[in-house]
C-alpha cells in the first residue's frame, strides 16, 4: 500500500515501566516499517475517584476505527472489567486486525503472550525448595487480569504441590498499584497470624512498597520475611536488597504485536498465537547473590539523569502553574501552555477542545463525551502555533500527519467526568520517560474548566445585573435600570445645553381589565402597551417600566417639536396595536411630555415630577369627559 500502516493502541498508565518497555517495542517497529501509531492513553485507576476515570477512560470513545489498519489491546492495563468489555466488544465490532496482549479471552485475535504462570511457579518452586519456608502470603494483581490470575495460579499449584496449604487471610487482592503493597502488608500484620517467612508479590511495584512498610514494622528483608516480585523492573533491579523478581521480554513482544499486523496489512499470514518466555532472576531480597552486579557508573549515571530531568520537569511545571494561575481568558491560557511545551521535545503538540467545552456541564448538554466537530486553538508545531478553528472529530488529527513512522499520544482532557477535549503528543518521549506528564495535563485542564467556570461566573454576573434592571414582564428597564441609565445621559450631557424630552405615561383601564378577564390578561395588556412604548423610542431615547401601570420615556438632544411628534406617534401606534390584537377591551393611556434644559442643578426626580403633573392632568380630563359623556 502506499500510504502509511495506520496502527492504533489502546493502553492505560503509560508512564510505568511494563507499558513503557512495550511501546518502546511498538515504536521500534513502526520506525522500521514506517508505520503511524496512534496510542490511545488513560490514566485511570490512579486518583481512586470514579468520575475521574470516566473522563479518562473517555478517549477510548474517540477512536474512529474506520482510520486503522489494525489495532494493539493492552486490556491487561485497564482494571475496569466494564470499561474493558466495552472497548472489545467496539474493537470486535470493527473487524479490523487486533494483536492483544496477554489475554487469550478472545481466540478472534493475535495473542501476544508471556508465560506468566511457568516463571512464577518457577519462583515459588525457588522459595519453597530453596529456602525452605512453610508460611506464604501472596499479594496478587486484580483477578479479572489474565496476568494476574495466572500469577495466583501458579502460587496456589506450587503450594499445592509442596503440600503446604493456604489460608484465604494470606492473600491480598489488590490492582497492581504500589499501595496494594502497603495495605496487604497491613493486613497480614494486623490479621493476628503467625508472622509470615515470606510474601510473594504479583509484581515490582507492590513488592517494593511491601518492603518498605515491612521496615517500618521493625522487620528486615530478607533475614526477617522473604519478598519478591514480578517484572525485573528498573527499580528492583537497584532496590537495596536487590529485587527477586521474573524478567520478562516486553520490548520484544511489543514489537511483535506491532509486526503482526503490519504484515498482515501487507496481505501475509502469521500464527495466531505468539508465546515468549519469562526467566527467574534470583535476587538479595530472598536470601540469594545474584550472578550478574549491576555496574555501579551506570546506575549512577542514569540515577542522575532520571533525577536531573524529574528536577527540570518540576521546575517547567511549576513555574507553567503559576503563571496559568493568572490567566482568566483561553487565548492568554493557551499562549501560556505553548511557551512551557516549547521546552518538551515534541514534533507536535495539540490541544483539540470540544465545541461546547464552555457550556455548564449537566446530564442532558452531552458534556460528557466528545463533539461531532472539535477545535484546535493550539497545533504547536516547530514553534509556531497554527490552529485550525474547526475539524471533524472523526478525523483526531485535526492536521494530517505527513508522513509514516510516527507515534501519537492521545490523552483526555477532562474536568472530572465531563469531557473538554483532548491532547495530541507527536513523536515525543514525555508522555512515557516522564514522572510529570499526568501531573502536567491536570494542571492544563484544571486551568481550562477554571476558564470555563469564570466565563459562566461573569455571564451569571452579567444575568443578575439585567434582571436588575430589566422589568422581567415588559423586557424593558425597571426603575432601576432607568436611573442608572438617564443618570448617565444625564452626565454626559453636563456643558453642553442640551435639551431633554421626558415622557410620563400612565395605562388607562388596567384595573377593569384585571376585575372582567383575570391577571393573565392584565399582564398581556400591560406588555402591549410596552410594545406601543419601545416603538416610540427611535434616536437613542429610552424607556421603563416605572412603577405597576407607569411608563416613562426619556432622551437627550430633544426640541420643542418633539412633544407633538412623539405623543403623535404614541397615539397612532395604540391605535394600531388594539386593531391588532382585537380585544374586548381598548388599550388606553395618558402621557404628559416635557422637554426642558438641563444644568448641574438639575435632577432626575425633578424632570419626572413635571412630566408626571402634565400626564395626571390630562388624566384628569379624561375622566372629566368620560363623566359628562356618560350624563
């Protein structure tokens, strides 16, 4: 084909080790093939906060598998059972080629295996027959995990095997995280058994945090309790005591999960299953010297890039944090983020938002998910940023990339469980060399939704002053709203000799109206005659609703000729409005207009009183008439 291989791969925690050694495969292989990798990455199961993993788990549902060639599962990553059934069931549901890891749930794929229970029967058989200890506990992995459950397999035959019965209190089932480790040694101590001679641990992480909880408790590792792991990770490997654990050729299945499918997009065949083998490594943690010394200038020096460069990330953070703590709208926020990811080694960076990434979250305004067309305000690229306002999200790339042999990290940006958008990594090490890229995005979307919320604070600000000062029946101002407004006329008029018009308006008949046909129908009088009002008002004047049947209108720049100009124009459009709206009753009203000038001396009050006297004696009038007609 003469496109690019497009490979996607779906994966959780990319910052530890297992994850990293077997993207470091994927890439090795799609640089030599020349295919693009779209790596599809939560953080779930880390913050212990349910509607934080729904927002993570949230860029799974971005996948547009009609893009993919094929698609590599690290479901093993993934501790929700629901979220992983959810995401085979799409895969399956696309026929695209699948390579999977460690899981043979699912014999429509190309499994990619490690014998996990031959190399940890391996390292009981060790314990039990070298060491010569009787009471094993076992801290395991979450069963639902293929790896795990054949862990605990292989514990269970091996004690099975030596004859050594296990009681249930002996194992701790936990999710992999190094703080299963903490709590499955609190559990053990506190359970009131004989102290354990050694606990097996599913892997390095939780055995790591075993020793160290077990020193807290006063015992020593190896000569007081036997700990090992699984994984031969960096850190068992310079653990003092040196970690016994199983070392496992991850790089070399990542890159076989790779291979399969680019040989199968080409139209070749491979085997659909793939099995490699897990070694051993007998360490200080269980008594015994290791064959192979670590070179003491090596660990120094990685131990001081790793800690030289986790110094840098954390003063870039810091310092991004502080300065995005400042910004109150998105395009200064955004020019913020740019400067600091300068300073990451990226070929591309992008920030993809959702169109309604500002509208209030809630059940019904679809926040929860992603738009049918996205933004890019930010696509950092050699420096420059160049966004692109509008794109289909069926698309993820919101700017194709131009070539093959890339590898893109997409991961949620998220608010809890409501969707904002997404970030785009392109050919990068800081999403999995990294300690901080989590802590980095959650900085950045914490900064986004406190936008988003200062955006709808000042829009509820701006609400509450209009229903301050708009009267909520007629929709024009209040008596407030009229102040406010004719005293900043009034303002801007000072020294300037300018004549005012002020019209003082009173409905006639309301009451009649209230009494014969119901509130409703007063109310609806009351807004026409408003209608008839706002008509008035050309040229910059205003009007209110003054008080229950008041009405006034009010302008600058006026002339004498203006007071029979507008109750001219005031009378003919009642006439027009009770033509229009053909009721039983007649919208009247009487108004009374003044145009005066105006100095420092002058109030607002004063202007009113006089329009007002002029529209009660035409009141008045009325009446008069109406009385003497009746006689």
């Amino acid at each position: 084909m003469d496109r690019p291989i497009e490979i996607a791969v779906i994966v959780a925690g990319i910052d530890e080790e297992y994850q990293n050694a077997v993207l470091e495969g994927i890439k090795k292989c799609a640089k030599r093939y020349r295919a693009n990798i779209s790596c599809f990455c939560s953080f779930s199961g880390v913050l212990s906060s349910r509607k934080f993993d729904i927002g993570e788990y949230n860029i799974f549902n971005l996948i547009n598998y009609k893009k993919f060639d094929g698609m590599i599962l690290l479901t093993n990553t993934i501790s929700d059972p629901l979220e992983k059934e959810k995401i085979t069931s799409k895969v399956k549901d696309s026929g695209i080629p699948v390579t999977v890891l460690d899981c043979d749930d699912y014999p429509e794929f190309y499994n990619i295996s490690i014998d996990n229970y031959k190399a940890m029967r391996s390292l009981v058989d060790h314990i039990l027959d070298e060491h010569k200890v009787t009471l094993v506990n076992y801290i395991s992995g979450p069963i639902a995990n293929p790896e795990a459950s054949a862990r605990l397999n292989a514990f269970y035959d091996s004690m099975d095997a030596h004859s050594i019965p296990v009681d249930n209190d002996r194992v701790y089932l936990g999710e992999f995280r190094a703080a299963d480790g903490k709590k499955g040694v609190d559990q053990f101590i506190s359970s009131g058994m004989p102290r354990p001679q050694a606990i097996i641990c599913a892997n390095d992480a939780m055995a790591l945090a075993a020793i160290e909880e077990l020193g807290n408790f006063g015992y020593n590792v190896p000569n007081d309790i036997i700990v090992t792991g699984f994984d031969n990770t960096y850190n068992a490997q310079h653990h003092v005591p040196a970690l016994t654990t199983v070392s496992r050729p991850l790089e070399e299945a990542g890159y076989k999960a790779c291979e399969i499918l680019v040989k199968v997009a080409k139209g070749e065949e491979h085997d659909d299953d793939t099995v490699f083998e897990a070694v051993p490594v007998f360490n200080e943690s269980c008594g015994c010297k290791s064959k192979k010394l670590n070179d003491l200038d090596e660990f120094r020096t990685s131990a001081y890039k790793l800690l030289n460069k986790c110094r840098g990330d954390i003063s870039l953070l810091n310092r991004m944090t502080t300065e995005l703590a400042e910004k109150d709208d998105l395009d200064s926020n955004l020019r913020t983020v740019a400067c600091f990811i300068r300073d990451i080694k990226c070929d591309r960076f992008c920030i993809c938002l959702c169109t309604n990434w500002d509208e209030v979250a809630s059940e019904s305004n679809g926040s929860k998910g992603y738009t049918t067309k996205m933004s890019a305000p930010l696509v950092l690229e050699d420096g420059t940023n160049l966004p692109v306002k509008e794109f289909p999200t069926a698309d993820m790339h919101p700017v194709p990339l131009k070539n093959g042999g890339n590898i893109s990290y997409f991961m949620p940006l998220h608010f809890r469980e409501n969707c904002l958008g997404y970030y785009i990594f392109v050919n990068s090490s800081f999403p999995t060399k990294s300690l901080l890229c989590h802590t980095l995005m959650l900085n950045i979307s914490n900064s986004i939704e406190n936008i988003r919320k200062l955006l709808h604070m000042n829009s509820m600000i701006k609400e509450l002053d209009r229903l301050y000062v708009i009267d909520p029946l007629c929709n024009i101002y209040n008596r407030n709203g009229f102040i406010r407004a004719a005293d900043e006329m009034l303002k801007k008029s000072q020294g300037t000799n300018s004549k005012f018009l002020i019209s003082f308006i009173d409905m006639d008949g309301l009451k009649p109206v209230n009494d014969n046909y119901g509130h409703k129908e007063g109310d609806f009088a009351l807004q026409q005659l408003a209608n008839v009002i706002k008509e008035c008002c050309r040229g910059g004047r205003i009007c209110a609703r003054f008080g229950g049947d008041e009405f006034i209108i009010f302008g600058d720049n006026a002339c004498d000729e203006d007071i029979d100009a507008l109750e001219s124009v005031f009378n003919v459009q009642l006439k027009n409005m009770n033509r229009l709206i053909h009721k039983p009753y007649e919208l009247d009203a009487s108004i009374g207009t003044i145009v005066t000038e105006v100095n420092d001396e002058t109030s607002l009050f004063n202007l009113i009183t006089q329009a007002d006297e002029i529209m009660y004696e035409r009141k008045k009038r009325k009446r008069t008439s109406r009385y003497l007609r009746h006689d």
